[in-house]
C-alpha cells in the first residue's frame, strides 16, 4: 500500500465526523491518487461507511 493511500485513509478517518468535509476530502483523494490506488480507496471506504449512513449516503453521490 502507497504511502499517499494511507495518508489519504488517516484524513479520512479524522474528519469522518463531518460529512461535508469527508466528501470533499475524498474528492482531493481521488484527484491525485492513481487509478488502482483508487480501486483500493473506494473498497477501503465501502467498508468504512457500511455502519455510518450519512456518510454512506455522500459517498454513492460522487
């Protein structure tokens, strides 16, 4: 795993208490990771929102 993917994760998980700002920290994520590194997020975040339905709810709209 890239050291850009976990970084990405930490974010992540620090502002997941805010669903605003999650989804525009996802959106800077996949914006400069590379395309298998964003396969890797977006199972990473499948299963981090599984339990979190506002978030899930921000996440399937991008």
């Amino acid at each position: 795993m890239s050291k850009n993917l976990n970084y990405c994760k930490q974010i992540l998980k620090k502002v997941s208490f805010d669903v605003t700002l999650f989804k525009k920290e996802l959106e800077k994520a996949f914006s400069y990771l590379t395309p298998s590194e964003q396969q890797a997020l977006r199972r990473w975040v499948n299963d981090f929102v599984s339990d979190r339905i506002e978030l899930k709810r921000e996440v399937f709209s991008i």
